[in-house]
C-alpha cells in the first residue's frame, strides 16, 4: 500500500511560493543526501500543472552523479490537471477526472510513496479530500515577510501529529507531520471541491 507524502520548503513564517529565492544558500551535503533518500523510496510523483510543467522544462536535460536526474526521469509521473492537453515527460500520466479514485487506487497499486513536490493547490485539494498520509514541512531560516503560504484559507483549526523531526548543518529543519484527521480540511471550499492547477 502506497502512502501520498507531501515533501515542500517553507520558510520559517510559512512562505512556500517561488522557494529559489530562499534556498540555495541552505544546501548541505546531509540535505542532499535525505533528499535522495526520499526520492528514491519514492515509486511515482504527483504533482500539480504548474509544478509539472516546470519539472517537465527542466529535469530532461539534468545529469548528476548522485542520480537525482535518473530517478526523477524514469519514475512514473501523474499531473493532476483539466487543462494540460498531453504531457511531454516520459512516464507521465494526465490525471483530469475522478482525482479522488484514481489516486485512491494508485495508493493501492504501488509499495513506496507517491512524493509530491510543491504542488499548493493541488495538495490543498488534497488534504481537503483526506489523501495526504504525511507532511515533510522543509523548514528554512528565512523570513520572507509575504507570499504564498499553504495554510492560509480560511476554516477550522486543524491538528498535526509529530512523526519526525531532523535538523541539518545549514539550520534547514525538516519537520514531518501526519494527518489526524481532526479538522485539517475545513478550509473553505467543500471536500468534493475542483481540484486546482498549482
């Protein structure tokens, strides 16, 4: 049984929008190397049009020696999107109807994670519907001030459990959380809701 895990940076007051303007001066050798971890334990990635489309412009043309690039190009991919018309990444699927189902039944179909990047609104849809199992909150030592922030809609106070927590050299903190199930998905709009394109 696969679990949906979320993997998103943040800053420390909760921006998570445009993430190059606070990360690169954070990278260390144990950042990269939990990152590769997670990516590997990974089976398939879903992601959001927006989210997609800049992977999809850039990965084909990466190399690395750590294999970051070969993982990400061969693994299965799904795009959640009603406006995509095809996908050009190899190993990619459109996902435009019954989200909901089809995710439900990848969960079903795959041992390790189904990872998501980034992907706001798309996550925001999902934690609405109760599909995502684990939240790994990258947590920066920047304070942007303004931006977009993944919990910013209005609605009921929601709970987290604490599953995990690692701090890296650079000050980077990777806080990972759980669904309780306690009101996390009152925000705003109805469970059943479109799904959005981010």
């Amino acid at each position: 049984m696969g679990r949906v895990v979320l993997s998103i940076f943040t800053t420390a007051d909760g921006v998570v929008d445009d993430p190059q303007r606070f990360t690169f001066q954070f990278v260390s050798e144990d950042s990269m190397r939990t990152g590769l971890a997670q990516l590997q334990a990974a089976d398939a990635l879903l992601l959001g049009r927006v989210t997609y489309e800049g992977f999809a412009a850039s990965w084909p043309n990466m190399t690395d020696e750590a294999g970051f690039a070969d993982k990400m190009n061969s693994m299965p991919k799904y795009v959640v999107s009603t406006t995509l018309d095809r996908a050009q990444w190899n190993n990619t699927t459109v996902i435009s109807e019954n989200v909901a189902e089809t995710i439900t039944k990848l969960k079903a179909e795959v041992n390790g994670d189904i990872l998501i990047y980034g992907s706001v609104a798309l996550v925001r849809w999902l934690l609405r519907n109760e599909l995502v199992d684990e939240l790994r909150l990258v947590t920066y030592p920047v304070v942007m001030g303004g931006g977009v922030r993944l919990f910013e809609e209005p609605g009921e106070p929601g709970v987290l459990r604490l599953v995990g927590a690692q701090a890296f050299d650079s000050g980077v903190v990777v806080l990972t959380y759980a669904p309780t199930g306690d009101k996390l998905v009152g925000w705003g709009q109805e469970p059943g809701a479109p799904v959005g394109e981010g």
